[in-house]
C-alpha cells in the first residue's frame, strides 16, 4: 500500500503525469512490462518498468555505466536543479565511459549494452529530469498520507478540527473548509459562551467555532471566560455572562461575541443585545467600584448582590445581509448563512467558481502552482458579490480596477481594464451580486486573476429569500412538531442532546422509532441553525 502512495505522489505532478497510463497500464498486466535490457528489472521492477524516482536514475548510472555513488549523486542534484546542461555533459561518458580520457566510469558499452539502446534509455532519463522527485521525500508524503487519510475516514469531524484549528488565522481557508463541511453534511455550529471551547471542537453531529477564533477577542481573555465557566457552571443569561466575567473582557470584545452570535442561545436578537450591553458593563463596573463598602448581613457574611438585569428594548433583528455582514467582520466567514446563497441556483450555467482555485500542486523548492482545473487563457463565467474595489489610474491617465469577487467557495480578483470599467463603474459597490466573464490569467507569481470582457449587475429584486431564516413568533398553545423518523439511532441521541441545551417556553413533539416524545425548546435563530442540521424544513412543523 505505501510503495502504491509513494508512486502515486511521485507520479502526479506535472510531467510524470505523462507515465500514468503506463504505470497503470503494467501494474494491471506486469506480463506486458518490457526493458530496454535486462539489467534494469532489479531497479524498475517495483514501478512496473516506468522511472519514477531520482533515486532510480543513480542506481541505473552505478549499475548499468559504472558511475561511483558521488558521482552518480552529481547527475541527481543536475535533475532536481533542472540543470539540463549539466545532464548532457555526462551522456557521452554514460554511453561510452571516460576511462580513454583518464577517467573512472566504465560505460554501458564495458557492460554490453548497444550504444542505440544507451542512447534511447538517457534520452528517457532526460526527459525524466524535467520533473524528477526524490523517492525519500515521496515516502515521507505517504506516511503522511496514510494518516490522514485514515484520520479524514473514521475521525472525519475530529481532522477537520485539526486542520481548522492548524489555520487559526488563515481566515480565507477556513472559509473553503466550511463550505466543504456544508457540502458533507458536517453541521457548522456558530460559536456560543456556553458550549464553545477556545478553538474549533467536536460537538455533536459537527464542529463548534471556538472563542477565539473571533477577531478583536484576546486568547487569554476567552480562555478566562471558558475557565469561570468550568469552574463555575454554565452562563444562565446575557446578565449573568457580564456580571461574572466583566474583569476579563472590556466592550470591544463583547461586541465581537454579540455579532458572531455566541449569546444567540439566551434568546434574544444580536440587535438588543448590542443595544444594552455598554450599558449593562457601565453598571456592573460601578457595583465593582463600591464593592469595598458593602453591608454586611447580622450574621457576618456580605449581603449578597443581585446582578444587572438587561431590560431589551422591543426591536427587530437587524435585516439579513447586515446581520450576514457583521457576522462574517468578526468569524472571517458566513456562518448563518451566506448573502450569495439565494442566488447560486442563477448562476449555474456559469463555468468557473473559487473552489477550483484550491485544486493545484505546489512545487517545494519553488513554489509554483500548477492547477488542475484551470489553466492560462481559460473562458471564465461566474457569479458572486462584489466585496472589494481597488481602482488604479493608467499612465494614459484613465482609470482601471480589480474589482474581488466572491461566491460560496472564495473570493478572485477580476481585473476591469478602462474600457470595461467605464461600462461598470456604477455599480461597483460593496456587496452588488454580479456576472464576471472573461480570461483566466495565471502566472507563477501571482494568484489567479480574471481578464474582464463584461461585469453585469444582477437585478435581485425579488429573487432573495429571507437568509437565515427569521425565528417564528411564538403564540399561547403553539406546539412545534419535528419528524427525526429519518434519523439513525446514534444521531437521534445527538438530536436529543441538542433539544436540551435549548430549554424553553414553546412543547416540541418529536416522532421517532414509532414513538412520540415531548421537550420544551426555546425558539431562537441559534436553536434553528443547529435543528437544520438534523432536519430538512419538510420534517419541522409549528402549529
């Protein structure tokens, strides 16, 4: 299994992917491996007659023109430099040796191979040098591999908290990661004071956003949080979360866990929660101040202190794309949805999208990318938001732009030369849903970019649905009715573990296994996002 890992990674890469066809082709029938002589079985018996590896070329310049180790390394380091000149100096002495010029190398021929066949086999190793690899390094990649692989099988939501945890700051690419997990059914969980540990976690049937995976939050500031709530039980309300931990967090911080949605679960919109709390924190820091001078009770303890209660003014949630776009400033990504979500469905006709930017190999010794689903010059179509302007005057003294555009995978620049910029220049806003078609252009030192031939402005109205969905209103004798019949065994005990970290005013019934069950569940945005993820919209009933 490892030499079939240790090949693959070795073959696909840009030039041996030449070989593939017939790696594969002799490894289903070995019958039909042929050498240009015998004496390269032992070396090529392994990758089914096809050089793969640098390490292969050595052992054929020793065994077949008598080159010593070193200077059979010389030739490896010429191939992995690309020093093709370097290579072509020892083809005279790989055929016929040096010994006549005073020299050490015996040749092919001293070894009774025609100088034809010698010929033709440095010309495949030739070609070989263009993308050698070292079989040592292939190896190293395999065993990495294997792990992985195995991890990504059977531990599927624990590895990818590793990798998102590995990519803490990388914020583009846990956005990829989250599409991904979305794509796989892997619940999404935004983060939450009570249940968020302080990076990406396991909970559930998915992953829980960490504490500190929030801008404008101090690691060690949401490490004390999740410590007084360790040591001193689960925050009951947006009250009792300020009145406790107030000394570890000033209003900045706060303001950034409201907007990412981690009090979502006590019940009440991000709008009231930014309304009270600087002036909840202002109350709570006078008590702090005249803690020195409270009463004590006749029995020589202190009289005890009630905390703040936040009274939330009677305000609507904020609309959905200034919801969606707070949320993103502070977790990096959409987590409750995404403002580009309603309109994919009009743009699958279109040809290219920011997921394919995460399909390339890197060369480790220059970086280069080399994409597997695009390439130079490519026809390009996509839809998404427009989420960044950069305009640039020309030396003509007109003005062009890279114009970032972003769709559920990523983000891409589009580069609207004078022409095409005078044609857009009105709608080029924050967050305008658009179609960009154009070129691909992709050079080495650069990330992709698209040559833009057209940017047309999309007419949305009346094509947005409500993202994320708003909480129903709750009536007296409401009863909210979920169908879990779908539902495994294993993933209804996560069901119900879920209902019980949202307790409230509103009986839910549950079906499940020819059987009824009863809960109380408090209907909020945080409880829908997490009850989406067990249940499709079709299985969940408020009558």
């Amino acid at each position: 299994c490892l030499e079939d890992l240790i090949a693959g990674i070795s073959l696909y890469r840009p030039g041996p992917m030449d070989f593939i066809p017939d790696y594969l082709k002799n490894r289903a029938d070995p019958e039909h491996i042929s050498y240009l002589t015998p004496l390269l079985k032992p070396i090529l018996e392994k990758t089914y007659g096809v050089i793969i590896y640098q390490e292969q070329v050595m052992q054929i310049f020793q065994s077949l023109a008598g080159y010593s180790l070193g200077q059979a390394d010389i030739v490896r380091r010429a191939m992995a430099k690309k020093h093709l000149s370097e290579l072509m100096a020892q083809k005279d002495k790989f055929i016929h040796g040096d010994i006549d010029k005073g020299g050490n190398i015996t040749g092919c021929a001293a070894h009774g191979i025609a100088p034809e066949i010698a010929e033709k086999l440095f010309a495949q190793m030739e070609s070989f040098a263009s993308y050698a690899f070292n079989k040592s390094h292939a190896a190293a990649y395999s065993v990495v591999t294997y792990q992985t692989a195995y991890l990504k099988r059977y531990y599927p939501k624990e590895f990818l908290a590793g990798v998102l945890n590995n990519r803490i700051d990388k914020i583009d690419e846990i956005a990829k990661y989250v599409v991904y997990m979305k794509e796989k059914n892997i619940a999404v969980y935004p983060p939450d004071v009570n249940k968020s540990k302080a990076y990406f976690s396991v909970q559930g049937n998915g992953l829980r956003f960490g504490l500190c995976a929030l801008r404008g939050v101090g690691i060690g500031a949401m490490e004390a949080v999740i410590e007084e709530r360790e040591t001193n039980g689960a925050f009951e309300d947006f009250s009792d979360f300020l009145m406790r931990c107030t000394r570890f967090v000033n209003k900045r911080m706060v303001e950034a866990l409201i907007i990412g949605g981690a009090f979502d679960s006590f019940g009440q919109h991000r709008s009231q929660y930014a309304a009270v709390y600087e002036d909840l924190m202002r109350r709570i820091s006078g008590m702090d101040k005249q803690r020195g001078g409270r009463q004590m009770s006749l029995f020589g303890d202190f009289i005890k202190e009630e905390p703040p209660k936040a009274e939330f003014p009677p305000i609507p949630e904020w609309v959905s794309s200034e919801l969606l776009s707070k949320e993103k400033s502070v977790l990096g990504v959409y987590v409750s949805g995404h403002p580009f979500q309603p309109f994919a469905p009009y743009f699958k006709d279109c040809t290219f999208n920011c997921g394919m930017l995460a399909d390339y190999e890197e060369d480790e010794e220059t970086g280069d990318r080399t994409y597997h689903q695009i390439e130079n010059n490519q026809p390009a179509t996509m839809g998404g938001l427009i989420s960044g302007v950069k305009k640039i005057n020309t030396k003509a003294g007109a003005i062009m732009a890279f114009v970032t555009v972003e769709d559920l995978y990523g983000s891409i620049d589009c580069l609207a030369f004078p022409r095409v910029y005078e044609k857009c220049r009105g709608f080029l806003r924050q967050d305008t849903v658009v179609r960009a078609s154009g070129k691909l252009s992709i050079d080495p030192d650069k990330l992709p970019v698209i040559v833009l031939d057209s940017l047309e402005e999309f007419d949305t109205e009346g094509k947005e649905a409500a993202v994320p969905a708003e909480p129903p209103k709750e009536e007296d004798g409401q009863v909210l009715w979920l169908d879990a019949r779908a539902l495994s065994e294993e993933d209804f005990g996560e069901f119900l573990e879920m209902l019980e970290c949202y307790q409230g005013p509103t009986k839910a019934k549950i079906l499940h296994g020819g059987k009824r069950y009863e809960s109380s569940v408090n209907v909020s945005r945080a409880f829908l996002a997490e009850l989406r993820m067990f249940l499709p919209q079709s299985c969940v009933k408020l009558l």
